[in-house]
C-alpha cells in the first residue's frame, strides 16, 4: 500500500493512523466498532490505552455503574471502567 492509498484508507475507514497500524499488526479480525461488541458478560479481547488486554461488560464493584471493564486490572471486587477502541473474541480453548 502506498502513502497516498494508506491515506484514503483512513480517510474512507475514519480510522486513525494507530487503528490502521494494529489492524495491519494482527489481522483484520479487529472490530472498531464499541456498539457491536456483545454486552453480555462475553469476555473479548480490547485494546485499551494501546494494550491487549481481557474485557468485558459488567457492573462496576458494588456501585451499579455498568461499562466495559477490563479484566486484568485489580481484584474482584475493584474492578474499573476502561474504554476500549477495538474488540475481538477470545479464541476458542485448545482441544486435548
């Protein structure tokens, strides 16, 4: 891809210069789209502040704010918001 088709797919896609670079990075299998992500309690994987980390949508410790979270951070009962930019699921667990 040249400079210039780099910049008209950003410009066509509204992604960000970092957006384009992680999906380039690890496939196209990243969603940039929040609002399709599922608001079940389904783990997925986020990208937040540039990290890879394990999210999910659920309350937040013993307040009934409800948002994404991301998993890794604290303990059980701390859990807070974070605000995620892209999602995918988890892949499925290896077969024995």
């Amino acid at each position: 891809m040249t400079p210039t088709e780099l910049h008209q797919y950003m410009r066509d896609t509204g992604l960000s210069a970092f957006e384009v670079a992680l999906k380039f990075a690890n496939g196209s299998d990243w969603n940039y789209n929040m609002d399709e992500a599922p608001k079940d309690g389904t783990d997925l994987i986020g990208y937040v502040d540039e990290t890879r980390t394990i999210i999910t949508y659920g309350k937040v410790s013993h307040v009934p704010i409800y948002g994404w979270i991301d998993l890794t951070s604290d303990g059980p009962e701390d859990r807070d918001l974070c605000n995620p930019t892209a999602w995918k699921p988890l892949p499925a667990p290896p077969t024995p």
